[in-house]
C-alpha cells in the first residue's frame, strides 16, 4: 500500500517531468541543424580568440525546399532590396536560387558573411585550424593551412584585430544545378601585425590602421537539409 510520503514523490516527479517537457520540448527529426556562420538564419559577431556569442538574426517562417512561398509572402524580387537592382543579372540569379530554396533570404546571408569575415580573418591570425576547417572548402583550407604552418616555421606570430566592416555587398551570383556560389566584396578597416620570434615586427603596424577591400565567394548546395556555405575563393581587390 502506497503511504503519503510516496504519494507526494511521485506526484512532484509527474510535475517535474511535465515542466521539463513543455520547457525543453521534443525531438521530432525537424530540429534546427547546428549553427554555422553562413547560415540564413544565425551569425555570429567576430571575437579575439575562439571564445564567441551566437547572435540570433530575425526569425523566417521555416518552408519545405523547392516549395512556393505563401501567398502573403513578399515576391523573392522585393527581398533583394538594397542588394541588387531590380532587374539586374545579380537579381534575377538571386530569383533562381529563391525558386529552388523558398526562403532563402539575401540580407540573412550577408549578415551572416559578414560575421564569418571577421571570424575567419581572426582565426587565421590565430593559427586556429579547427575553427577554419569548419568554414572553408578543402582547397582554400589547405592553402590557408600552408601559410600557418609556414609563419610558425620561421617562428612568427600575428595579430589582426577589427575597427570595422564598413560594408560588405554581394557582387556576383551564380547557380549551376543546385550549386549557388555568391560573391561578397567586404571593405574594413584593420590593424594587423606580423612579429618575429624575437618580437620584432616584420609586416604591417599595431598602431596603424589599414583600408583593407576583399573579394570572397561562398557556395553551397541550396534546396537541401545542410545550410552550411563555405568559402571557396579568396582575392584582394585592386
């Protein structure tokens, strides 16, 4: 026979579950998929070392790929705003994608571009090798491996540090099948240092601050589950 005092524990555990259920919820295999700085729906703003915060972006009602968006749903052209001109090579590409991946946002992407910027220009300082796998393409990973593991040959460190992102806008787009490749030209301003074993500076300034302008290009496989863009191409603008 059950006394009071058991009573009482199984009515808190009933109570205790249900609380955890309705904050925690449950797994239904629709769950976002973990972050990534190109991703539509989050970013991350760039931090000095591999310590940073997710900074959510605005909310988009989730849309099966390849499906129409709702009729209530602002036309893919009025998305591209501020973006690309209306009517324009640039526009009607960024159409195509749209007409493969519904809710595919252009604003979303360059935030998160942007963000990932900063986050790969500070992790190559850095010589972080992990964090720059998880965001380049095998080519340009390699290439960018090869230039850290010879820095650190000739024993040298560097240090590159952010003062701004004064703009970063989307300057080419294509789309081959379901392979979207957008390309971003980035204009910041930077103090960036490179020292010798000795702690003797070899390249650039800790005190100055140089106009940098970059040419990077993002693919990924859109109208599918893995929301992941990755850098693919790299080139300093004259």
């Amino acid at each position: 026979m059950l006394d009071i005092y058991t009573i009482i524990f199984l009515a808190l555990a009933v109570f205790i579950f249900i609380r955890l259920r309705s904050v925690l919820g449950q797994r239904t295999g629709r769950e976002r998929p973990p972050y990534d700085p190109y991703s539509r729906d989050t970013a991350r703003p760039p931090q000095p070392a591999a310590d940073s915060k997710v900074v959510a972006l605005p909310e988009r009602a989730a849309t099966a790929p390849g499906t129409a968006p709702d009729a209530d749903e602002e036309p893919p052209r009025y998305r591209w705003e501020d973006v690309a001109p209306e009517g324009s090579p640039l526009a009607a590409t960024l159409d195509q994608i749209a007409a493969v991946e519904s809710d595919f946002d252009a604003k979303h992407f360059l935030s998160g571009a942007k963000a990932a910027y900063e986050m790969i220009v500070t992790a190559f300082a850095n010589g972080d090798r992990r964090m720059l796998k998880d965001l380049l393409a095998k080519d340009v990973y390699d290439s960018f491996v090869a230039a850290i593991s010879e820095r650190e040959t000739r024993g040298e460190t560097m240090e590159s540090r952010f003062v701004a992102v004064e703009r970063a806008d989307l300057q080419d787009a294509t789309l081959a099948g379901r392979t979207a490749q957008l390309t971003v030209r980035f204009v910041s301003q930077l103090i960036s240092v490179t020292r010798s074993r000795t702690g003797e500076v070899v390249d650039g300034s800790p005190d100055e601050v140089a106009d940098v302008t970059d040419v990077w290009t993002f693919a990924r496989e859109v109208g599918t589950r893995d929301p992941n863009w990755k850098l693919v191409a790299t080139e300093v603008a004259q």
